[in-house]
C-alpha cells in the first residue's frame, strides 16, 4: 500500500527552506532553484506544491505568523498584564529560533512593499494582532483594569507600535537594545496603561 502524504508537512518543510535562504543570502537569493537546492528538492516537486515563487513567499509568511500565535495562544491567562507582556515576549526575537523568524519576517515585510500577496498577508496578521489586543484591553476597561482615560483600540495600536519598535530596534541596535531592555519598557508602559491593582502578580 502506498505511503501516505503529509501535503502540509512538506509545504512546511519547503517554507522553512525559503527561512534558510534568507537568513543566510537574503529575501533576493529565493527562488525555486534556490529553494529547492536548499531543501534537497527537484524544481519539479517544489512547482507542485507551489507554483509561483509569490505562492511559496506567502505561504513562508503565514507560517511564521502561525508560529508566533502558536505562542501567543499558549500564554497563561493569569491577567491582563501578564497576558500582554506575553504577547510581546512572544514577538520580540527572544533566542535564537525567534530571532531567526524576525530577521525573516522583516525581509519578508521589506519585499511586502512590491508584492501584493505579501502585503495581504502581513495586513491580515496586523489586524488579528489588533483584533486580540483590543479584546484584551475592552475585557480589561470592562473589569476597570484599564486606566479611565484610556480607549482600548488606541491603545491596541499604540502597543502594537510599541512592540513593532522594540522588535527593529533588537534587531539592529542588539549591541545596546537587548530583548530584557524592551520587555523592561513593556513594563513601563503597561504600568502606565493599567491601574495599580491590576498590575500585581496573579
């Protein structure tokens, strides 16, 4: 009986080989031929699964979305705080394998600027991020954790640029901005966000 499939395990497998390329040669060295030598694929095997290089970049893109809110959805909810400090742990270049997912993402996003399908995706994943945001802040106004003067969906776009800067700023200021001085001014800010009680441990 022939061997069974994984069609989204090797549409993985090539996504990760796309994060190779361009970790070490740049978002302008993808190709299928790159790709494929780089995965250990026929040119071939790899238009089977993505027929257009755009195809095979968008897909990397979704993944590595899919990645960070793998982590986001496996944050203990213990609180408002905790839960947005988690958020942001989960997508500032935290390790090795998350710094390679953000050096990889920004190239992506760079390149979103002449590629539609990269820029639907990358908007698609802004606004969920804002999405749960904004719930988060809308339960935390509700149960009067959130400062009285505050809207919640300002504030979801002002963390959320808050924790895009962060982000470039670990990345290319590494020598003097590292992943505990950010999440230290996530900390600021949240004290600034949330009212006293909300902010002690659960």
């Amino acid at each position: 009986m022939p061997k069974a499939v994984d069609h989204q395990a090797r549409r993985r497998e090539l996504a990760e080989a796309v994060w190779r390329v361009i970790s070490v040669d740049g978002v302008h060295r993808v190709s299928v031929r790159s790709v494929a030598a780089e995965s250990g694929w026929s040119t071939g095997s790899l238009r089977h699964y993505f027929p257009t290089q755009d195809a095979l970049l968008v897909f990397a893109m979704e993944l590595l979305a899919d990645k960070a809110k793998t982590r986001i959805a496996a944050i203990e909810d213990t609180g408002t705080r905790g839960v947005l400090r988690g958020i942001a742990h989960a997508l500032l270049p935290a390790g090795d394998e998350q710094s390679i997912e953000v050096e990889v993402w920004l190239a992506l996003l760079a390149r979103a600027q002449v590629d539609p399908g990269l820029r639907r995706a990358e908007r698609d994943n802004r606004e969920a991020l804002l999405a749960a945001l904004c719930g988060l802040l809308w339960r935390a106004a509700a149960q009067g954790e959130l400062a009285e003067d505050r809207q919640p969906e300002l504030e979801a776009v002002r963390l959320s640029a808050l924790i895009d800067g962060l982000t470039l700023a670990c990345v290319y200021s590494a020598e003097r901005i590292t992943v505990e001085a950010a999440l230290a001014v996530v900390d600021r800010h949240l004290d600034d966000l949330l009212n006293p009680a909300s902010t002690l441990p659960a």
